[in-house]
C-alpha cells in the first residue's frame, strides 16, 4: 500500500531533470494516487508541462521516478483562436 506521494512539475523535460521546476509537491503523506491538485504557477494557453511522480510505501521505502509524462493547456482565451470559419458556397 502507498503511505506518500511526491509529484515534480516543469516546463520542459531537460527542466524536469535538472530539477529546475515550476512545482514540486514535496513528499505528501497519503493513499490518495489519482485526482491530484497541481498547486503551481497558473498555465497559459497551449502551455505543454512535463511531470513526475514517485510513491513511498508504508515503511518508508521510495519507489523510482516514474516516467516522464506531459499534459497541455487547452486555448483559454478566445483571442487565442486564429482559425477562420469554413463556409459553404
């Protein structure tokens, strides 16, 4: 059973592995290991952020880094759409 999670944040994968990161939940005492909150720097439009994670079982032993993974912001702002409408003649 998972006793803690940690979870790393950053804006690109060199960042994540250089540990230059824009959040790092810290090691969080919890079973919990889906739905975590992201507590970082707001995102903006079309922004690709790259994670990690690693668990700790209940005696304290931690598990490896995952693999990297990444997510992106959707288009947040109506401005950032530059598409023109296709129209039928």
């Amino acid at each position: 059973m998972q006793g803690a999670y940690q979870v790393q944040v950053a804006r690109n994968l060199a960042d994540l592995e250089a540990g230059t990161l824009l959040w790092d939940a810290g090691r969080v005492a919890s079973e919990r290991s889906t739905s975590i909150q992201y507590e970082g720097p707001e995102g903006h439009s079309t922004q690709r952020i790259h994670w990690r994670v690693r668990v700790w079982d209940h005696g304290g032993k931690p598990s490896d880094w995952s693999g990297p993974a990444w997510t992106e912001m959707g288009q947040l702002e109506e401005r950032d759409s530059v598409a023109d409408w296709i129209e039928v003649g």
